[in-house]
C-alpha cells in the first residue's frame, strides 16, 4: 500500500471515531471549560472528615416565585418569593461579587479539591414550578447565573409545572435539572419497590428528556435517613441535598445543606442569613 493510501485509511478512521464520539446518547454535566479535567490524574478521593474540613458552600432552596394569593395562609410566606424580591435577590448576589455553581463543580471540589470561584453560590429550585423556567431562569440570566432544577417527574407537562421541552432547554443551556423524586414521597417511608420508584425512574426520565446525566438528589422536605443513602448511592447519585438541618459526619455527600428563601426576607436580609447560615 502506498503512502497515499495509507494516509486516506487514517483519515476515514479519525472522522468514523468522530461519528462515533456524536452518538453518544448521554452528554456530559454541564461544566466551565476550567473545570473538565481528566479523573484518570486526580489524586485519591478525600475522605468524610476532609469533605468536612472545607468550607460549606451556599447552597439557596427557592419553591414558588410568584405574587401571594389572596387569603393565602401564612404558612406559605416561607415558600413563596415575589418576582420582585428574587429580582433584587439575584442583583444583590452579583453585586456582591458571588459566582453560580453547579453541582457537578461543588463534587469535584469536596472530592478532589479542584477550585471553585472566590464567592460561590448554588441556586436550586424544587418541584418543577412553570414559575422556576419563566421568572427563575430569565431572571439568572441577566446575571450569568445558572442554576439548580430538582424535578419531581410526575408533574412534567401538568399545568403550572414545567414541560419537557423546557426542562431540554434548561440543560441546553447549561443549567443542571436533577432529581427530586417521582412524586414527592418521603425518603424515610420508603419501603420495597418505593427506591426504583422515586430514584431510578425519576431519574431515568430527566436522562431522556435532557439527554445528559442526572447525578444529583434533593430530598423532599429536606427528610432523609442514613438507611436510605446506600440505596441513593446504589442508583448511582453522586450527591445529595438536605434543607438546614446538620450534615452526617459519615456521609457528608449525602447531607449537602441547603437555605430555604422565605417570603420576607429582603434582600440584604437574605445576604446576611446567607453569610450567617454557611
């Protein structure tokens, strides 16, 4: 064979492993370039104690974003945010110099120290609320920000919940859309066919939808069980979220902490329980 052939062999083989490379059904979480590094030449996992060492990451839990109702209960007032005051929440963030993180960055950083910005701030949003996509996701837009969906995949295409086209976009976008169960159900309930359930079908839903890996967990009402996180790990969850209560001094992947926003704090009163709390 002659070196003219031989050179259109390679070539046709270099543009069929590039084929093949696109097919791929999954793609990869969403990460800045900066962060893509191959594990293969990361150093040994830190242990609990070292992921506990680290400083705690903000980590900000919103649930509706939207005007009160009229008679509505004061017991929302801690889950509901005016389009107004996540407005200002947001502007206050940048203004104070925070940058957006993923989940995918926040792992990599409490599991092989890899850097995130001088000021991070996780934003996540639970239950799939339309309100999350046309106020959430605008709103962190003016600001770079990307942010954390956790979907509860039983409401996907209900009225006032997001649809499936949306939850694509989200990830297209560079947002994470992750899980936060089937259908809400309490973690520490779960008995029996209730793991597959609410992990795995869940999850493997948003995968469809989004066409990207969905690694990371929220749990519903922050309730968790230390039975319950081998089953989580199991279904091949990287990471997962409580609410305020104290992580696990065990499994600290399992017990990331998050701030609910409620409805009356401004936002210099959000910034400063934000300081406080981590």
């Amino acid at each position: 064979m002659n070196r003219y052939c031989i050179s259109v062999v390679i070539l046709l083989w270099l543009v069929a492993c590039k084929e093949s490379d696109k097919k791929g059904s999954i793609k990869d979480d969403p990460l800045p370039p900066a962060s893509r590094k191959d594990s293969a030449i990361r150093k040994t996992p830190n242990d609990a104690q070292e992921i506990l060492a680290k400083k705690q990451v903000p980590v900000l839990c919103y649930h509706h974003i939207r005007n009160f109702k009229a008679g509505e209960s004061k017991r929302m007032n801690g889950y509901v945010v005016t389009p107004q005051a996540f407005a200002a929440q947001m502007k206050i963030l940048k203004d104070s110099g925070y940058t957006s993180v993923l989940p995918q960055q926040l792992y990599n950083h409490l599991v092989y120290n890899d850097p995130l910005p001088e000021k991070p701030v996780m934003i996540t949003y639970d239950d799939t609320r339309e309100e999350h996509f046309t106020i959430g996701a605008a709103e962190m837009k003016k600001h770079g920000f990307k942010g954390v969906f956790f979907i509860m995949t039983i409401s996907i295409n209900r009225p006032n919940y997001m649809k499936a086209e949306q939850l694509k976009q989200l990830a297209d976008e560079g947002h994470a859309v992750e899980s936060h169960t089937w259908d809400h159900h309490q973690v520490p309930k779960y008995v029996g066919e209730d793991w597959d359930k609410q992990l795995l079908t869940s999850k493997e839903k948003i995968e469809k939808i989004t066409g990207r890996p969905a690694h990371y967990f929220a749990y519903p009402f922050g309730l968790w069980s230390k039975e319950g996180i081998p089953e989580i790990k199991k279904r091949d969850y990287k990471m997962a979220f409580i609410l305020s209560t104290k992580r696990d001094s065990t499994e600290p992947l399992y017990t990331v902490r998050r701030m609910i926003v409620p409805g009356d704090w401004t936002a210099e009163g959000m910034l400063k329980a934000m300081k406080r709390t981590f």
